[in-house]
C-alpha cells in the first residue's frame, strides 16, 4: 500500500488553503472563496446522489403513513399507524423476515467458509494458479438472472435437470434404473436459492481473502516456520488474526448485497414455499396488491433493519481506512 | 516463500493440494460450462435424463433467441441495457472523478464524514425507495423509459465508484503535487503530468464495475419498464414459457447476456476485488 500522509499534514501540503488568526480580513474572504473551490467539484455528486436516494426515502415515510391503496384510489387518507400494525401483525411478512435472516445468514457464512479455503488453496504457487483463479471467478461474472435461470431449469429441475440427469447416470453404472429423482425445489425450497447464491458469492469472499493473505507479511510466516511452527500454529496464531478484518469486510459487505437479493428468490421459486425475503414481499404487495402504504411502511422497516447492519458495516470500513490513513 | 530445499513430502503435499484448488475450479466452473454445452445442443437432447453429453451440437438454441420462430428480436432489450449501462456509467464518472479529487488530493475538511455519507447511501436497500421513485415516474411521463434507469443506476453506482476513485486518487504522490505547485505548474499540467497516469487505470476499473452492476440490475428494470424500455435480464426472464422445450434456448440466452460481463470482468480481474471491497482492499 502506498504511504499516505494523515488529513492535516494534506491541508498544510498546500499553504494558504485555510486562512490562520493571523490573516487580514481579506485573507479570509479569498480564503472561503478557496474553501469554496475544494468544495465544488464535490458537489454534483453530493445534490444528484441526495436528490436521487434521499428524496425517496423521505417520500417512503410520509407515505407509510397514509391509507393508499392504488386499486382504491378514492379512499385515501391519513393513516397513522395502521400500516405499521399491519406490517407487525402480518404473519406472511413476520415469516419474511426470518426468511431474510436465516437466507443471508445461511448464504454469507457458508461462502466465507468456502472462500477461505479456496482463498487459502490459491495462496501458494503450483501450476496453472491463474487459470484455476479465472474459474473461480466466473460464477460471480455470470449475470445473477442467467445464474438463477441456469439453477432452476439447467441444474434442479426434476426430470431432466443435470443433478436428477447425474443420479440416473451414476445408477446406472451400478445396473440400477430405479436412481432418487428429488424434486429439489418443492423439497428443499430455501436451500435450492441458498445453494446458488452460495456458488455466486463463494468466489466473491475468496477474492477479498485472497487479498487479504497477500497483503500478510511473508517475513513473519517463514520466521515461525523457521522456529518450527506447525501449518496450522501458523494458520491459528499469524493468517487468521490478521485475516480478521478482512473476514469482518466480506462477511458485511456480503450481508448487504445478499439481504437485497431479488433475482433469485424471484426466479428460483417466485418467492413460494416459505422462501419469501424481504425485498421481494414488498414487491409483492406494492406490484401485484398495489397497497402503496403498506408496502411503504414495510420499506421503511427494512430501512431501519439495514441500518443497524450498516452500522456495523461502516466501522468496519472505517478502521480500515484509518488503518490506510495513518499508515 | 519457502527458500529452504523441499522434503519429498512438502512437495507431495504440494501437488495434492495443487491438485484439491484444480477440482475446486473445475466444479465451480461446471454449471457454466453445462449452460455454454446446453446452450449448443437442440431443445430435444438439452432435455434428457440422464444428460446427453456427446449429443451433436447445434445453433438452434441461438437462433430462436434471435426470434427465428417467434419474431420477438431480442435486440431492443439488449440496445436498451447497453444504452442504460454506458450511459449511466459514463454519468457515474463524470460525477465520481471530480468528487473523488475532491476528497483524495486536495482533501476538503470533513472528507471521511462525506465518503461514509456516500457509503451508507449504499447500504439501504433500493426496494425501500422503488415506490416513490414509481409514483414520480407515473406522473412526470418517465415510466417505462430507458433514462429513468440511466438516472437510477447512476445513483446507485456513484458511491461505490467515489469510494473507488478515492481510493486509486490517494495513490497519486504528495511530494510531486507540491513540487509541481513549486514550480509553477498549472491546473492543467498537474492533472495531465501527474494525476492522470495514476488515475486512468482506474477509471477504467471504476467504469467496469459500474458497467456490470448496471447491466445485471433486475429489479428497477422490471418494475418501472415495460414494453418499451425493457432491458437485457427481463427479456430473459420472460423466455421461460410453460408449453413446450425452451433449455437451449434459454442457456443461449443467458449465454449471449452474460459475455459482455464475463469479458468485462476477466479484464478487470486485478481491479474486481477493489471495487467490490468499495477501495478498502487492494
């Protein structure tokens, strides 16, 4: 990583920035004219993302609190709380929630896992390393749609799916023709979406983990080495605490990506069979029940949700930065 | 690493597990490779039990997703994802790069607590705002309208790609900023001598990242568009029909779909992980 200098040593690289007690007026009005200056090229960005992504959410609340059902347009009105009651006594929804969390649960640690073993797999050299690492990656790169589509039709599907098609095959070898034709996606509902988010987000952990062992000093491993420290003293006591943040970030970011997730839940199984998540209910009853007020009140939930991740989330991110910082 | 001569069974521990990260690749990669194979074979031998393997390849699955029987031409889709993605994408760093100077090389005071605003943008869920953005487009004539999702997608890639271009800004060094402010160097010298070189690669990963995220999106595409405007992953969602064979056609479909982001991403390998870890890991 390069060297960085910290933010005040930046601010006094470039004198006469800030005015200082001692300038003059007019050293202060051109020096807020320069603050200005800094500030400008930040400020489209600042307007069209606030415009754009805050605006909503602020419109999401006020309609939360209103009784807005498009397909009744003539019964409009204040609502106060009844949305909100209706989104905590709704059972469809309270089960959407758990869906959410053991899904995302579920998916971000079986991936992590993954990852770090694939992650450590690809940390030594051996032939064809770069190859293997492209391999990896793909699933990621295959568009989440086209993923979901390939599991359900390609893979799952009971009669001529690849899984039931192996399981003939392998019967068949041993003279069989009676193999187990599951079908995966009535019998095992959550798991058959978990399965192909975990085939896309493994590679995703792998790459943040794989960067994370590159960057550990290799110094420090060969000094244990040489004090003969077992591989997995080295793997306990040096890799895995300085994988730590690392592992932090991919499990966070992983958890806001895959708690939003749509296209699979939608595609897989068009969200039936208890495999509802979050993101996908208020589709549901902002698309096809069209109550805009409940499926408001029900965003502004999630919103408070994610915040709590997020949270977690930022910190994260944030001691890493500072990390940079003052490096 | 390990300068010390190999044992016999370091290195056969080696070559196994050389071997363990060769299957590992291999069965992620399987699926992929299942859906190009599919994706060649006629609808009849793309649906058998147990799979045909060595069944003779065919285009068919690729012409019917050109609509050769239905007509339906999947070119409109296709130009509208192209359209909302470069120029979405093209907006994002007209935005990002001068945001990101603003807060790398010449930092303005507070510039952590603006990054961490951008951040969190990036945490909440898009499905929270998709209502009102619905009720603004149905009234102001932009529903089912291709810059609707320019507009969308710019937001929702602009935080990811400020944090990214902050993050390759910060690599542009001090000392020659302030030797060049010495000399007398203008605007325009500093950014072209010193500022561009660092910062053109990424760029160019910056607009990748910002391109795939927009080109996969699902969810606003199919809610605010429709006939008209709809995009590359809804025309894939509505090939699945419920009468008659369709495998190889969708596996050409999602085949033909995924290129331009597989392509995209096996360029930008090296920068993926710094973009998707937001500039935090490099």
């Amino acid at each position: 990583m390069p060297t960085q200098t910290t933010e005040p040593a930046r601010e006094a690289a470039s004198p006469g920035a800030r005015p200082d007690g001692a300038a003059g007026a007019g050293g202060r009005r051109t020096g807020r004219a320069k603050d200005w200056a800094r500030r400008a090229p930040l400020l489209p960005a600042l307007v069209f993302l606030i415009v754009v992504t805050q605006l909503p959410f602020v419109a999401t609340v006020v309609i939360s609190f209103t009784r807005w059902n498009a397909l009744a347009p003539d019964h409009r009105g204040f609502a106060a709380f009844a949305n909100y009651r209706a989104v905590f006594t709704d059972p469809a929804l309270r089960s959407s929630v758990g869906t959410t969390v053991l899904l995302t649960v579920t998916v971000v640690l079986v991936s992590l896992v993954l990852g770090l073993g694939l992650a450590l797999l690809l940390d030594r050299s051996f032939r064809g390393r770069g190859i293997v690492r492209t391999l990896l990656i793909t699933p990621f790169l295959v568009v989440p749609v086209a993923s979901a589509l390939l599991w359900k039709h390609a893979l799952y599907n009971a009669s001529y799916g690849l899984i039931n098609g192996s399981l003939t095959w392998i019967w068949g070898l041993f003279g069989s023709d009676n193999a187990p034709q599951p079908d995966w996606m009535t019998a095992v509902p959550l798991a058959s979406v978990e399965v192909s988010l975990i085939w896309q987000w493994t590679p995703f952990m792998m790459l943040i983990l794989l960067a994370g062992l590159q960057s550990r000093a290799a110094d420090a491993v060969e000094a244990a080495r040489m004090d003969g420290a077992t591989a997995f003293d080295i793997f306990r006591y040096l890799t895995l605490p300085h994988l730590r943040r690392y592992l932090e970030l991919a499990a966070l970011l992983g958890t806001v990506y895959v708690v939003q997730n749509f296209d699979a839940v939608f595609t897989i199984t068009s969200g039936g069979l208890g495999t509802a998540n979050l993101p996908y209910t208020i589709y549901q009853t902002f698309y096809q029940a069209h109550d805009y007020g409940r499926a408001s009140a029900q965003g502004v939930v999630v919103v408070v949700c994610s915040l709590l991740v997020a949270t977690f989330a930022l910190r994260t991110v944030s001691s890493l930065l500072r990390e940079e910082v003052t490096r | 690493m390990n300068r010390a001569p190999l044992t016999r069974r370091q290195r056969r521990t080696g070559s196994l597990l050389g071997l363990a990260a060769w299957l590992c690749g291999i069965a992620f990669f399987l699926p992929v490779a299942w859906m190009v194979l599919t994706s060649f074979h006629s609808e009849a031998d793309a649906a058998t039990n147990p799979p045909s393997l060595g069944a003779g390849l065919s285009l068919h699955g690729y012409r019917e997703f050109f609509g050769a029987d239905s007509g339906v031409s999947p070119w409109p889709p296709l130009i509208n994802s192209l359209t909302a993605s470069v120029v979405s994408t093209l907006l994002v760093l007209a935005l990002a790069v001068p945001a990101a100077y603003a807060l790398a090389i010449k930092p303005v005071r507070k510039w952590s607590d603006v990054l961490f605003f951008f951040l969190s943008t990036k945490m909440l869920p898009l499905v929270a705002g998709l209502l009102p953005v619905y009720l603004v487009a149905q009234n102001t004539g932009l529903l089912d309208s291709v810059w609707l999702l320019v507009i969308l997608y710019t937001s929702m890639n602009l935080p990811i790609a400020v944090w990214m271009m902050r993050s390759f800004l910060a690599e542009v060094p001090v000392e020659m900023l302030e030797a060049a402010s010495i000399d007398g160097a203008g605007l325009t010298t500093t950014l072209t001598r010193i500022v561009a070189p660092v910062a053109l690669p990424g760029i160019a990963a910056t607009a990748l990242i910002s391109f795939i995220f927009s080109w996969n999106e699902l969810l606003f595409a199919r809610v605010l568009t429709g006939i008209v405007a709809g995009t590359a992953p809804v025309f894939l969602t509505g090939l699945v029909t419920s009468q008659g064979l369709f495998l190889a056609k969708v596996c050409a479909a999602a085949t033909v779909i995924s290129l331009p982001v597989l392509v995209a991403g096996f360029a930008a390998q090296d920068k993926l992980v710094q973009g998707l870890s937001l500039g935090a890991v490099k």
